[in-house]
C-alpha cells in the first residue's frame, strides 16, 4: 500500500492522519476536505466562537505531520472503488491503495428550498455568522432541545439574549432521561430560558426566516435569530454508486472496516450495536477512537477492535455533566459521591431491571452495567482545578482550547472509573 487517501477533514480524519505516521506507515498521505480552513475542532462551536469569545484560530486542530498533503477545498462527488479512484468536484481523480472515509456530517435544515436566513451551528463559518449578528440582536428562538440546542441557547442567553427553546419533546428527555434532564431543565429556566413544546413540529416564517409557526395553525414567535439543531445528516450522497453498504451512514464493523482496502471513522459511520440494531454515534470520542481504530484496520485488518465506554460530554446553564454509558439514563441514579442539590455530584443509573431500555446490549460483567454522569460546580470547579482536568472533555470558554479540546480523559477520569466499578 503505497497511498492512502483520507476524504475528509475532521477529528476523525486528522486522527486516522496522525495514528498512520505514528505507527509507522511511510507511505504517501493525502487529506481531501472539503472546508477552506485547516481542520479544526467542533467543540467550542456553540460555545466560545458562537459566543465571540474564542477566536476562530484557537480552535483549529494541532498542526499534521510535515509529511502528510491536506488539500483543501475539494469535495469528492463519486467514489470508483474498483478502479481506486475518488471523483472530485472539478472533474479530476485522486488515485487510492488504501482509502478512509471520513467525510462527517452537516446540518439537518428545516427551511424550504430556497428560504434564506434559517442559522444552523455545524462548520466554523457557521458560529461566526452567528457571532457576528449577535449585538444587534435581542432575542432568538432555538429549535431543537438536544445536545446542542441546549448548548447555543445557554450561550445566547449568557450573551443576554431572550432565548425560547421549541421542540416536540421534553428538553434533553430523549438525550438524558427525565431525571437528569429535568435538573438541567430547571437550571435553566432559571436563568430565564423559555421552553415551548410542539408536538406537530414547526414552519420557519419569513424570508429571510424571522420567526416559527407551532404546529399548521399554531402561534407565531418572532425572534432576532432562528437557530435549528434539529440533528445532522451523514454525508454519504457521494458513495451512491461505489456499492459500498450505506443504511443510515456508512456500515463499519467492529475495526470500522467496510471492504477490501476501505475503512471509515466518525460522524459519516453507522455500526451495529447489537444484532439488527444500527446506531450512529456522532461524538468526540467516538470520531476519536473510531479514527484510530480506522487507521489500524487499513495496515492490518485483523488489527484488535477497541473497546468503547460511549463517553459523552457538554457544558450548559453552569452545569458540566461527563456522561458514561449508552444513554439515556432511565429512573433515579445512585449517588456515589456529592449532592445534585448542591451542584456537584458523582451519580450512577443501573441498566438492569425494570425501566431498562431494550435497545440497551447486555454487559458480560458488573463493571460495565451501570452509567454515570458527573455534575460539575459551574465556576468554581473550573477555576479550581484548570490542570487537573485537562482533556477533551471541556468545553468552557474561560479554559484555553487546548486544554480540552484535543486531549482524552483519561482511564482515571472518575466518571469512566465508576462506571467500570
């Protein structure tokens, strides 16, 4: 294998990148992106950047070996694996022995087509056009209350915007469990977020869109900004005719292998989680493991699968909560350690018994049958213990990038501790 090609320029995509030159492989290796910027780091989107308090440049991604082409600005249309070659936008062709696919994800978009003005927080131009209307604005409407929904309206309203959140369900429900995610609920609405249910969904209004319409028939709310964070969509329109199997994502086994010579990592990825059960798993460390992982499956296809401790995090309202286990969390935890009624604690779910979800698989060993979530004091911990923490499970804009975004926690992070406990 002479030439690996990567297409894509993400975490995943840099780690496959780094972990071929580290273990060894000096072949020639070439990124295709399809972004103008160096690859950087999604993580302090929807915090720092958005929030215009984080330069774009502190969240590019470290430098890639010398020795490693990045070539920026192409998009790859088409993929011809039994000739080895890829297709690019120009009309040209990037030869392959070896290929990852790690083209990510972008943004789901509820505007019809053509509707100008609808915001969305995906790439780095994104934040910043977010960032930069944010003086003249006074109030936004945030559609969509997961993860990241959650996380641009704690920003904005930390900027003190009048911030309403609008979704079909209960905030973070789906994401969380309702215990969990009623504590972040709380917290908040506190700090003076609105929260709309709509079960029939919504209509961006205007053109450029200025406000939503609940439901066909249902009230108007009119806001500065209209932000969507109603989930992503793999990016796999250009393997339609490569035979590759896509359902959802592109499938990868367990050593994300797809066929011969062909692997791929990170938010693109679909796998099996159980037998019949698909799942995608578009976060940090799994784009993290799953590029390394990729990387090693390309030299060595029989290279051991890594285990994964689906580990999450995210940073809202004052509250940081590391998340280990598959979620959500059903019932009321266990507290091992702290008090959630004071805003710190070490709290863990048990997956048996009653309440349990199906799609959970059944662990071997007690080590791994129960979650745990952490519950971080908002400013105190953070200034508290900077060094101590450093990973990539930080997402607070007063810690330098650097310190969180491109470091793992570690094995004695204590949420991973506990949950193997």
């Amino acid at each position: 294998m002479h030439r690996i090609v990567i297409v894509g320029g993400s975490i995943a995509a840099v780690t496959a990148a780094s972990t071929l030159r580290a273990d060894g492989w000096d072949g020639e290796l070439i990124i295709l992106s399809d972004e103008d910027e160096a690859p950087y780091s999604r993580v302090p989107l929807s915090k720092g950047v958005l929030a215009g308090t984080q330069t774009s440049a502190s969240a590019a991604l470290p430098a890639l070996p010398d020795d490693v082409e990045l070539r920026r600005a192409i998009r790859a249309v088409g993929l011809d694996p039994s000739r080895r070659v890829i297709q690019v936008a120009d009309g040209s062709e990037v030869a392959f022995d070896g290929l990852v696919v790690a083209t990510g994800s972008r943004a789901r978009r509820l505007a019809d087509p053509g509707q100008q003005g609808e915001l969305v927080v995906r790439t780095l131009r994104d934040a910043e056009a977010i960032s930069d209307r944010l003086p003249g604005a006074r109030s936004a409407v945030v559609v969509g209350a997961g993860f990241l929904g959650m996380e641009i309206a704690s920003t904005l309203r930390d900027r003190g915007l009048d911030v309403t959140v609008v979704d079909r369900e209960p905030p973070l429900r789906r994401s969380l469990g309702s215990w969990l995610a009623e504590l972040v609920v709380a917290k908040a609405t506190e700090r003076g977020v609105h929260f709309v249910l709509a079960p029939d969904g919504v209509a961006l209004l205007g053109d450029p869109v200025s406000a939503v319409q609940l439901g066909p028939h249902g009230r108007r709310i009119d806001a500065g900004l209209v932000i969507s964070a109603v989930g992503d969509l793999p990016n796999v329109e250009w393997l339609a005719a490569a035979g590759l199997p896509v359902a959802g994502g592109v499938v990868v086994d367990r050593r994300c292998r797809v066929g011969p010579g062909i692997v791929a990592a990170g938010d693109v990825t679909v796998s099996e989680h159980q037998p019949g059960v698909r799942l995608r798993t578009p976060h940090w460390t799994s784009a993290v493991t799953q590029g390394r992982l990729a990387a090693r499956s390309l030299l060595d296809p029989s290279a051991p699968a890594e285990p994964s401790d689906h580990y999450f995090w995210t940073e809202q309202f004052g509250y940081e909560l590391k998340l280990a286990g598959m979620l959500p969390y059903r019932g009321a935890p266990r507290v091992i350690a702290g008090a959630p009624q004071e805003g710190s604690a070490l709290l863990q779910w048990q997956r048996g018994g009653e309440g349990a979800p199906r799609s959970l698989p059944p662990r071997s060993t007690t080590a791994c049958r129960s979650s745990s979530s952490r519950v971080w004091r908002d400013r105190q911990t953070h200034q508290a213990r900077p060094q101590r923490r450093t990973r990539s499970s930080t997402r607070h804009r007063s810690v330098r990038p650097r310190n969180y975004t491109y470091k793992p926690a570690g094995d004695d992070d204590p949420v991973r501790r506990a949950n193997r406990s």
